[in-house]
C-alpha cells in the first residue's frame, strides 16, 4: 500500500493484469479523526494471515465488481469497500509513537508527513495556515517560514495547487457539473474556480472537459476495457497463478490442464461461498439438478418445478466438476476445502429404477474420485433417504443393499 504524498513507481512483466484502488485521505482522515495517517502493508516484506484475509476480502471486490459494473455499484460493493477499510485502519495502521518507536524519520521528516496529510485530507474545507500551525503546536510566522523554504511556495499558494490537482481529476474522470466540482475541491465559488483554473492551464475547465471529450476514443476505451474485464473475470475464476502450493508436481500438472479445458463462470457461486467463508459457515454443497420447491404448508406447494434434466451422468461430469473443484482450490485452498462436504444427490421418481440406480453407482464413484483428488479430506456423502416415505421402504432397502457391494462408499449419507 502506498501512503499518500509518497513518490513510487513498480515494474512487471508485459501483459500483467494490474488493479489500482484509491482512498481518499480525507476519508479516512475523517473518520479516525487524524491528519496523521499512515500505513504499513508490504507483503513482500512480511507474511502474515493479516494479508491472506485481506487478500480475501480483495477478490469478493473484485468479482463485485464484475456482476455490477455494467449497472453501477450496489450496496454489496460498497460494505467491501467498508470492510477493506476497515482491515487497513485495524491490523495496518500506524501512530506516531509507532514511527518513533521505530526510528523510522526523523523530526523534519514526521513535519512533513503531518503537513502533506493535513493538507490532503482537509483540502476540500476553508482552512488556513493559522489553522494548521495550531494543529502542529508552532507560530504561524514559524510554519510560513519552513513552507517558503522547503516547498518553494507559500501555504496558500500549495493549497491551491493541490486543490486544482484534485479538480482536474474529477474533470478527467467524473460527469460531476463544474459548480459541484469547485465546491468538492474547497474553492468559494465558481467564480473564483474558473478564474484560477484559467490562470494556470490557460482554458476554462468546461474547455478542458470538452476537448477532452472530444479526443476521446470510446470504441477503443470500451473494446480495451471488455478485454480487461475477461481477463479478470478468467483470473478470478482460476484464482490466480501460484496461489496452491500444497500437492506433488503431477497433481498440479493435470489441475491446470483440466482448468485450461473448462469454460465455466462460477462467479455466482463464489458470492455464496464467499459469504459462507468469510462468517466461519462451513459449506455443504449438493451436487445435481434438483427440482424447485416452496411449500405454503407440509401439504400445499406454492412453487413446485421437476427439473427436466436428470442428474448429470459420469460423463456430463467429466470436465465440469474438475473445472469446478480446480476453481474451489485456487480460491479457497486445500487446508479450508478439506472442512467442507459434498453430497451426490438422487432423484426421487428414479427409485426402483435399476438401471438409474447403476448409472447413479457409477457417477458417485467417479464424483468421489475427483473431489479426493483435489481435497483429500473434504468429505463426500451420498443421497438423502426419507425415512418416512412407506411406499419407498422396500426401494430404498434394495438400494442400499445393493449400494453396500459397491466398491466406493459414501463417507455420510443423510
């Protein structure tokens, strides 16, 4: 995480998939009622869960951000937005006494700090320098004196810098009216916004927004950013290279030749696991096609739909359910895999049915079979019996007798 104020710059290889999220300062300024923020978040520096969870917590944004770009944010997006903050300010913020614990700067340096992130962070008020010297305990003569020498410029002078900088985002990246614009970014009125705008950049910022409109290449932004939003929605579908490290060579050869094969959005899925997850609820996944049911009343069904479909065979399986089970290890790992269940389910009008019965044999050992391969731990029950259904007594015994001389058991059943 990079603080703000702070010149930086990274290097990568072509073609790497690169994701950029802002905070203002002033937001979290505000709501820690500080000016004296900073954080301390490099993983390449130190590993810890702090980082796995926030990790986490970036790719429900991230697939958030993917089921609802098209028609703005919604209130999801937001609370994980909220929920990252909350992450940073908790387990990665530091305090003063934090720094000169450390020894990490000197006293020039914390001034400077403290005076940028007032700045930034107050920028969009009516403040003044009287104001930021009571902040940092010195004379007003004392604080003008160090601006002159070591910005170059005065108080008023940088503030209004900064506040233009901001205007000129918002001018690039937002459809805000310019008189909203000029009141977000702390000038008294338009008047006053334009006049200085006009000074420093020689054309009047609804100019500025029309040549800029103008130049602007919407076929191509919108052609680059669907290739860009694949190629996420195909990162976060496999969970990212390298993020499994448990298993031997070979698993994890044919693990990514069945994800190359496979072309499922599982995007859907993961806002429910994702939730499940993050609240220590332990998933039980039943794998078929089951009709849909909504009962007023033990007797009276207000929705009752047959799925037209049997359960999916060996196979129909065959290259669905590793895609699937390659998705849930790259996303969740092994270690929190091997603590959930699945079950194989059975359609109910197929009792009796040998034949079905047989296929159902064969699909449940190839089903067993692949989820060990990829969760050895995770554990695979079979159907659900009811107990109560008299009529079926004798069906569910020869079931269950014949189910006994299978070779793969079911490791639960309910």
């Amino acid at each position: 995480m990079v603080n703000a104020n702070e010149t930086y710059q990274y290097q990568a290889s072509d073609g790497i998939l690169f994701a950029k999220l802002t905070i203002p300062i002033q937001l979290i300024s505000s709501m820690m009622q500080s000016a004296d923020i900073v954080f301390w978040c490099d993983s390449a520096r130190k590993e810890n869960e702090r980082y796995a969870e926030l990790r986490r917590v970036l790719r429900q944004l991230l697939n958030r951000y993917l089921s609802v770009h098209d028609h703005g944010e919604d209130f999801g997006y937001y609370a994980l937005c909220c929920q990252i903050l909350d992450l940073l300010t908790t387990h990665f913020l530091l305090r003063v006494t934090d720094r000169e614990g450390a020894n990490e700067k000197d006293r020039f340096e914390e001034r400077i700090v403290q005076i940028n992130n007032y700045i930034h962070a107050n920028y969009s008020k009516p403040i003044s320098s009287k104001d930021l010297a009571k902040k940092l305990y010195l004379s007003q003569g004392y604080l003008s004196r160090f601006f002159r020498k070591n910005y170059g410029v005065s108080f008023a002078e940088y503030l209004t810098r900064i506040r233009l900088y901001h205007a000129m985002e918002e001018l690039l990246y937002s459809d805000e009216p310019i008189t909203r614009i000029a009141y977000n970014t702390g000038f008294p009125n338009t008047a006053t916004f334009n006049k200085i705008f006009k000074e420093t950049y020689e054309e009047t910022p609804s100019v500025i927004r029309k040549k800029l409109k103008q130049q602007e290449k919407a076929s191509e932004k919108s052609e680059k950013q669907a290739i860009v939003q694949e190629r996420l929605a195909e990162y976060l579908r496999t969970g990212g290279a390298g993020q499994e490290t448990a298993g031997d060579a070979e698993q994890q050869e044919e693990v990514c030749d069945i994800r190359e094969s496979g072309d499922y959005n599982f995007s859907k899925l993961d806002q429910i696991l994702d939730f499940l997850v993050a609240h220590d609820l332990k998933p039980h996944i039943e794998l078929g096609i089951k009709p849909r049911r909504l009962y007023r009343n033990v007797q009276n069904a207000i929705v009752e739909e047959t799925a037209n479909e049997d359960f999916m065979d060996a196979e129909q399986w065959k290259d669905f359910l590793p895609a699937m089970m390659s998705h849930l290890l790259r996303r969740y790992h092994r270690s929190e895999l091997n603590t959930w269940r699945m079950e194989l389910w059975f359609k109910e009008s197929r009792w009796g049915d040998a034949r079905a019965e047989e296929n159902y044999f064969r699909t449940f050992s190839h089903v067993y079979a692949v989820i060990k391969r990829y969760a050895e731990n995770l554990e695979v029950g079979g159907c659900g019996i009811r107990g109560d259904y008299i009529d079926y007594e004798d069906s569910n015994m020869k079931f269950l007798r014949a189910w006994k001389k299978q070779d793969c058991q079911p490791e639960w059943s309910t």
